[in-house]
C-alpha cells in the first residue's frame, strides 16, 4: 500500500519539530523546578521551626530564590522559542496559502477569500498562547502524584482520583462543546461572507433603501451563530465552574488527610504542605487545559481547514518555461463551466486566429462571451477541450512568464490601491517611458496629467477616487502596458463617453499596427471598425465565423440586404437570428 503523502501543513509543523522539542525540554525543567517551592515549605516547617535556626532559613531562601529566577528565566526562553516557531511556520505557509486563497478565488468566486488567511492566525495565536503551555505540562502531572505518593500513599491516592475526574471533565469539556461551537463557526462563516458581499453593494442598497431587509437578514445568520457559541459557553462554564469545585474539594481533603495523618504522627505538618502545593502544580495543566479549550477547538478546526485548502488545491510545479509568444490562438472544441455551475455555458466552440488578426466577439446577452474570453486568457479552466497559444494549453504556460505578453481587460474592471502608474505598471517595477506609452495608446495621458498627483495619484481600494469611465482607461493602459501580443476586451466601451470610444478606437488601430492578436467583445458595433474577423455566438455555440464583411452582410432582414454594415452587428449583439441572402455561404 503506497503511503499517504504528507500534507504541506504537516510538513511546515515537522519542520519546527525542533523549536518543539526545545520547548519541551525546557518544560521538563521548568516543572522540576516547580518543585522548588513545596521543598522549602517541607524545610521550613520540619527543620527550621523544629531547629530555629536563622542561618539555614537564610540559606533555604537564597537557593529558592536563585531557583526561581532561573524557573523564571526558561519560562520567558519557552515562550519566545513558541513565538519564534509560529513565525517560522507562517513564513513557510503563507505564501502557498496566498497562491491557494487566490486559486480557489478563481475556481469558486463566491468563497470566503480570507478565512484561511485569518485561520493561519488563529493557529499562530494557539502555538504562542497558555493553552500550548498546558499540553508541554501535561506530561508531568504523572511525575508530581508520584511525588506526593512518596510523601504518603493515602495523599498520593486522593491525588489520583482528583486527577481522573478532573480528566474526565476535560474529555466531557470536548464531548459537549465541539457540535455547538462547529456550528457556530460555520454561522459565523456565512455571516461574514453575506456581510462582505453585501457590502460591496453598498451603494445600491443605500439608493433602493433595501438597508432594512439586508440586515435583517444579516441578523438572523448572527443570530443562530451566537445561539450555538452561547450553548457552547454555557456548557464550557458548567464544566469550568465543576473543575474549579473538584480541584478546591481535593486540594482541602489533601489538608484534611495530611492533618489527619500528622495527628497520628503518620507525617509531619511540613509533608503536608508541601504536597498540598504538589498537588496544585499537579492539575494546573488540567484546569489550564479546560480554560482555553475553546482556543483549542478554534486552532484545530483552522488545522483542518487548511489542511482541505491545500489537499483541494495542490501545489502546482512550473513548467518548462517556452519562448515569448507571438500570438497565435487556437480555440478547440472548448467547454467551458463556469465556477460553481453544472451546466456548461460554452459548448464545442472551435476556431483559429493567426498572429496580429483582430476578431470582434459578439451576440445576446448570456450567449458565453465572458466565459469565452476567460478561458481565452486561462482564468477558467476548459472542462473539455483546449485553448493554445502558439500550439501550447493555455494552462501549460507559466503564468508569470505568460503574463506580461497578455492584456485583459474585463467587463468588470477593478483596479487596486496603490497609485496610477503603480495600476497600469501591473504593480511591477514601474517603467516610466512604457507607462506613458501605454497610457497615451489608451487616450488617457491628458486625463492622468489633470489629476491631483498626476501618475502618482493614489486611486485608493477598487480606483474609488475615480469615475466609471476613468477606471475603464486606465485599465485600457494596464492591458496595452508593456506591449503584449495578446490582447482580449471585454465590453471595453461599456463606461466610455464618445471621447474615451474615440480613444478606444485609435488604441485598436495602434493594436493592429504593432501586429498584436486583438479579441474584443462588443454589444456597440462602431469600435469594431477594422476587426479582419466577426465570431458571433448563440447559447454558449459559434453561430458564425468569418471575415467582418461577410458576417455583417448576412445579418439582414428577408429579401433586403443590410446597407450599413453596423446595423447587422446591432442585430445580432441584440439576439437576432442571421437571414441568409440567397446563395450566402453558411
């Protein structure tokens, strides 16, 4: 049976199997040190009072004090070693956890994008927290009953039996807790993730006053969230409050029986304070164990989490790097689903561009425009069949190579936070020559110019600070920046005034003077003037593919021919069905 491969977390925590294991030899030390206080108690009350002797207090006091400061001294080093580990583990897991968050973000859109980011804080918080303490102590428990058992059989038995139940009451902690607070943290998902994308609509839903129900139901999710932590803590404190009474009953009856076994000179007062303080160090752990056991169940459900993060999304090795491309695409008999849907919204599209060709997109709404153009640049995978550049699987490339030879700009532009030139540069090393050639080829230097900081404008999150319209240009400059073979707008005029189209269309011009490969997709047909190639598609399928004249041309009303070109496209980008002239090529 082949073995089952270690998962990149378990790998990362073996990887600090060293700072572990110093943290646990120092807290062998740390508790035998904890011994150091019940031993002087035993010296006090059985030679220095018997004894009155000043100089051996003087003595016994200046060795616990020197014992303490070092018990001190390795309590601060296991701490600092457990800091130390947490940031060794997050170096080595939170650039694969990013590239992971950012893949399924693109396989599943509407996940929660930063819960495995807050996960791998929540499981830092854990290693550098008391409740890690509890499980280095844990072990020792055992070592101080048998101390108290040298001490007296009879204290070392009810120590025993305290140490059971108060066990026990840690498994019944577990037992009690883990349902309620799983489901409270799956509410608690759900309402972030309702909350975060209602926010993004937070201008739609001021408008339409639709604040109220929103809320609501934000609030109900709350609601059931807090109802499952609720019932958890209340259980939790039930069995904290029980703890507290079972450690005060045995820690009493451990004073009565050494009272009682002193009586009968079994053992002196001395044994029986010390093993009264053995003792308490003794189920510390325990009770410290019950404290923080809801720290604990959120640590291991962000475990398990990450763990399914990075099983669903394996690490991807880079390919053989290719040459630079030059633009050729071939789409062959691609089907396209998108993330989180069944049913596939391309079905057996196929056709071929050559290398500095331009091909106008277009057709009804929800005919597979979109899904076609990301496959085209490999955001969506294709469920069957191939999508090439220069002979190669789109998915093949590596895209940090590939990229800088791509422009994209998407229906939905979103640029980031940070400054114009920083935007079209791609938040790489920002080419101040290529920005501005890039944004004067998208028509928005002047517009740059006449903002407050020029290129050194902060646009902040999302390009808030500018208009629709803007936002579409200068994302227009990203996609022409650094001169890509490649080059796929979608809807590219949505938010364009006549100025900014006008733009638009010297910028296609530019495109197809430099010889790079163009696919625009379009509902307006005057920004596909000069296009070689018109691909019109109809519920997720090529209706048409062929020279833009001949497309246009067969796009008319029965017995009539079209006289201007652009009402045919009109037509179809509305959802009509072509008419054929008589002896038109099908």
């Amino acid at each position: 049976m082949q073995p089952t491969r270690k998962t990149e977390l378990k790998q990362a925590i073996q990887r600090c199997g060293t700072g572990f294991f110093a943290a646990a030899v120092f807290s062998f030390f740390i508790n035998m040190l904890m011994l150091a206080s019940p031993l002087y108690m035993l010296q006090v009350y059985d030679r220095v009072l018997g004894a009155r002797s000043e100089a051996t207090l003087l003595m016994l006091t200046l060795v616990l004090t020197a014992m303490l400061a070092v018990h001190g001294i390795l309590e601060f080093l296991r701490s600092k070693i457990l800091v130390r580990v947490s940031n060794r583990l997050d170096a080595a897991l939170s650039p694969r956890l990013f590239d992971a968050v950012y893949e399924r973000s693109l396989r599943l859109p509407k996940s929660n994008r930063t819960q495995p980011l807050n996960d791998l804080l929540t499981l830092r918080q854990f290693l550098t927290g008391h409740g890690l303490f509890a499980f280095f102590d844990a072990p020792w428990t055992p070592l101080f009953i048998g101390v108290i058992f040298l001490f007296h059989p009879i204290l070392g038995a009810i120590a025993t039996v305290g140490a059971i139940i108060l066990f026990a009451l840690a498994i019944a902690t577990e037992a009690l807790t883990r349902k309620p607070l799983n489901q409270a943290n799956v509410e608690q998902i759900q309402a972030s993730q309702y909350a975060e994308a209602n926010l993004r609509n937070a201008e739609v839903v001021e408008a339409m006053g639709m604040l109220p129900g929103i809320r609501q139901r934000w609030l109900d999710r709350h609601a059931r969230m807090l109802q499952h932590q609720s019932l958890a803590s209340d259980r939790a404190g039930a069995v904290s409050s029980l703890t507290k009474f079972v450690r005060l009953l045995v820690q009493n009856l451990m004073l009565g029986a050494g009272a009682y076994l002193a009586i009968h000179h079994e053992l002196t007062p001395g044994y029986m304070i010390a093993g009264t303080i053995v003792l308490g160090r003794a189920l510390a752990p325990v009770e410290m164990a019950i404290g923080s056991w809801k720290l604990l169940l959120g640590a291991r459900q962000a475990h398990r989490r990450l763990e399914d993060l990075f099983a669903k999304v394996p690490p991807q090795l880079p390919p053989m790097p290719l040459p630079a491309p030059t633009g050729d695409l071939g789409v062959e008999s691609l089907v396209a689903v998108p993330p989180g849907a069944e049913v596939p919204t391309l079905r057996g599209v196929s056709f071929t561009v050559r290398a500095g060709e331009s091909v106008g997109i277009i057709g009804p709404s929800a005919a597979g425009k979109s899904t076609l153009v990301r496959a085209i640049v490999g955001i969506w995978p294709a469920y069957a069949g191939k999508v090439r550049l220069d002979g190669a699987d789109i998915n093949r490339w590596d895209r940090t190579r590939l990229g800088p030879h791509i422009g994209y700009l998407p229906q939905d532009v979103e640029l980031f936070a940070g400054s114009v030139a920083e935007n079209i540069a791609r938040f790489g090393a920002v080419d101040a020559d290529a920005v501005v050639e890039a944004a004067r080829q998208a028509g928005v230097h002047e517009m740059i110019l006449h903002l407050p900081a020029g290129y050194d404008t902060q646009i902040g999150e999302g390009g808030c600070v500018l208009s629709a319209g803007q936002r579409q240009r200068v994302a227009l400059a990203r996609a022409l920046y650094g001169k890509p073979v490649l080059v796929v707008l979608d809807e590219p005029n949505s938010n364009l005034d006549d100025e900014g189209e006008t733009a638009l269309v010297r910028a296609m011009a530019h495109l197809r003077q430099r010889g790079a490969t163009v696919l625009i997709v379009a509902h307006r047909p005057s920004v596909l003037v000069g296009v070689d190639h018109i691909l019109v598609l109809r519920d997720g399928q090529v209706q048409a593919f062929g020279p833009r004249q001949e497309i246009f041309a067969r796009y008319t009303r029965p017995a009539q021919a079209v006289s201007n070109p652009h009402q045919g496209a009109a037509a179809v980008a509305a959802g009509a069905r072509p008419q054929l002239q008589p002896g038109a090529a099908s």
